[in-house]
C-alpha cells in the first residue's frame, strides 16, 4: 500500500498543527504570569530525572550475563555515559561517547 500525494500533504499538515499547538499550549493556559504554578515547577523537577531512569532501565533491561561479551560492553558504556555527562553536562558529548565506546566494544574487543 502506498501512500499518495494528498495524504502526504494531510500527514505533514496534521503532524505541523499538533507540534505548534503542544508548544504554544503553555503559553495559552499561563499567558503573561510571571511565576509558574508550583505544581508545574515540581514536574518540571522530577520528570527529567524520572525519565532518563526509565531510559536507563529500559536500554539495560535486556543484559545477557552468560558471558562476558553479552554484558560488559553494555554496562561499560552506560558507566561512561554516566562518568561523561556529571563530568562535563553535555548531553550530546555524553550519548556519542557512549555509543563509540559501546560500538568498539562489540565490533572490535568482543568481536
């Protein structure tokens, strides 16, 4: 099944609104208030911590520990990411040392 011209236009058209209106929705439910409600300001504390640990427990969920190869890589590579991002608090520098080190290990080490 393919999808033509019109539903291409509808899809990009569709996906274009519900991105512009997620962003302009907190804009229009606290229009000029200077301070945030406090329930607000505690989701904007807890929920990227919160969502990083589902991440984490997410990518290292799967661990194979029958041998060394199918674990080592994983948690290495998951400790730099770790060791990078409190050391220098660079999410991208972070996520690419992780998976070079990661790839290495798999491809070159562990091969």
């Amino acid at each position: 099944m393919t999808i033509g011209f019109n539903e291409s236009v509808a899809i990009i058209a569709v996906t274009g609104a519900v991105t512009i209106a997620v962003r302009a929705l907190p804009f229009i439910l606290f229009g000029r208030h200077k301070e945030m409600p406090k329930s607000i300001d505690y989701l904007g504390k807890i929920l990227p911590p919160a969502i990083i640990a589902t991440l984490v427990v997410y990518c290292l969920k799967g661990i194979d520990f029958t041998s060394t190869g199918a674990f080592v890589p994983e948690l290495v590579s998951a400790a730099l990411v770790a060791i990078l991002h409190v050391w220098k608090r660079n999410i991208l520098l972070s996520m690419a040392g992780g998976t070079v080190l990661y790839m290495f290990l798999v491809q070159v080490v562990f091969a």
